[in-house]
C-alpha cells in the first residue's frame, strides 16, 4: 500500500511564495491567516488564484499523483490503495485505530490541526505542523511446538509438529503483494504429511492451527513449501500456524535429526531476515 500524501495549507503558501508575483496577481489573504483566500475548484489543496491548472491535481507543473490501483482516486485519498479488499490503515499496522471498519481513524484529535491524527502515535510532532510516522513493515519469524521430540524406529513413532509464524513488528502482512511463504527441509528419516483439514493439534495441550489458510505448493524429495493464501495474512502482532506429523521410518539412521523451518525472504513485504530461521533438535533411538 502506497504511503498517502498530504497537501496543506503550509503547501499552498510555499506554492505562492515560490511563484513569480506576476504569475499569482489574483493571490489575497485578505484575513491575513497564512492562507491564499478563495475556492478550490480541483481539490488539490492550492487555491485557484495560485494554482496554474484549476483543473487537474497540483499545478500545472505538477505530476499525477500515484495512483496505485488505477480506480481514478489517487493513493493520498483512496481507503485501499491497492484494491486488495483490506484498507490501507490495517496495512499499515493501525487497524487498531479503525474499530469501526471504514478504513479511517476513529474519533480523530487533532489539535495542531495539520490534518495529521494525534491517536496511537499517529502524529511524531502533536504539538507542530508536521509528522507523519513511517509506515510500520511487517516482520516474521518462525517457532515450533512438538509433545516430544523422540522417534522411536522400532515403533515408527508419528508426532505432529506445530510450525507457528509469528508477526512481531506490529504490522499486518501485505500477503497480495509479496506471498507469505514457509520452507521445511526434509530428511529421509521420516515421511511427512499435510491435513488442510486439520483445525488442532496435540503438543501437547489440544492447540488451534490454521492449515485452511495455506497451501502446500512445494513438495519434493527435498523441501515443502506453504503459501499462506490469497486473501489471507498474518494480523499484526498474530499469529499462523501450521501442523505438519512426521512418521519415522522402519530404516531410519539413530541420532539426532533436524526440523529446519525457514520463512523465505521478503514473505508478506518484511524486511528484516535475520530472524526467519528455526531448528529443532530430534531424537531417533
């Protein structure tokens, strides 16, 4: 989701200062408030008496604004951007702030009145004109559960791990732009399996997990990939998870073993890699 942009007043005085004075000689702040008096014919924040197309955004030097998703409504004032169906305020990690689902803050403060809202730390300088935050950036990492990690080969133990990726920035994944993708390596000590129909898991406590929300697209002698899927994500600060048994099988080499869990790089728009990795220690006896 594209990061709306602002016009304000301070925009429009800086607009006329920078003009020649026999380009604007219509411009009259006749209140004397800072602000080019008059209508706003294009709505783009500058006055019509300072602005060189009355009908188009910004002047008559000014590019298009983005428009991400080509509706016809620019980025800074469309709810979702993108047009993924989830509105750009839980994209970008305050969902929290929209209670009520319209894709605008709830009860909004603003007392500098810079347009900026003051609520969840939206505004960095609530006492000044300016400050709007960075957009929040989703970040994954990966954890497993397991009732035990021992494989006893003459039984052909089968336990269910439970693969949970957890978003830890505080932000929503962006799931339509980049794919959420989880890789598990494989051994061939075991054969491994995937329920989608799956809904809970003994590790050991019944858990919940979500094999619904993914697909296994990957599964070679090597590796299983799942990808979380479209129209899904992972909430900020939530939770996914994944339930995946493994069988030990009759040959199997006695030792240990690994359950490597990797998030492949860039998943749901984060940045941050240095986290994606996990590894369980099991035992086969």
């Amino acid at each position: 989701t594209a990061r709306p942009a602002i016009i304000s007043p301070a925009l429009v005085l800086e607009h006329v200062l920078r003009k020649p004075a026999a380009a604007v000689p219509l411009i009259i702040d006749a209140d004397n408030d800072g602000v080019v008096d008059g209508p706003d014919a294009d709505g783009d924040g500058i006055q019509d008496s300072a602005d060189g197309n009355d009908n188009l955004f910004g002047d008559a030097e000014t590019p298009a604004p983005k428009d991400t998703d080509a509706d016809g409504t620019p980025d800074y004032r469309d709810l979702d951007s993108d047009n993924d169906g989830i509105k750009d305020i839980v994209e970008g990690g305050h969902g929290f702030l929209d209670q009520d689902g319209d894709g605008r803050v709830d009860n909004p403060s603003d007392p500098d009145g810079d347009g900026i809202a003051n609520n969840g730390g939206l505004d960095t300088k609530p006492d000044e004109f300016g400050g709007i935050s960075s957009p929040a950036v989703p970040d994954l990492t990966p954890s497993t559960r397991v009732s035990s990690s021992g494989f006893n080969v003459a039984e052909q133990t089968e336990r269910t791990i439970v693969i949970d990726i957890s978003e830890v920035a505080g932000a929503t994944t962006n799931n339509a732009a980049v794919p959420v993708q989880v890789r598990v390596l494989k051994s061939d000590n075991f054969i491994y399996t995937f329920d989608v129909a799956a809904t809970s898991a003994n590790v050991p406590s019944a858990t919940p997990v979500n094999n619904a929300d993914w697909d296994l697209t990957t599964n070679s002698g090597t590796q299983l990939v799942f990808t979380l899927k479209p129209g899904k994500n992972i909430a900020a600060s939530g939770l996914s998870s994944i339930a995946v048994k493994l069988k030990v099988l009759p040959g199997a080499s006695r030792g240990t073993d690994n359950f490597n869990v990797s998030i492949i790089a860039g998943s749901g728009t984060e940045t941050n890699f240095d986290n994606n990795l996990v590894n369980r220690i099991l035992n086969i006896f």
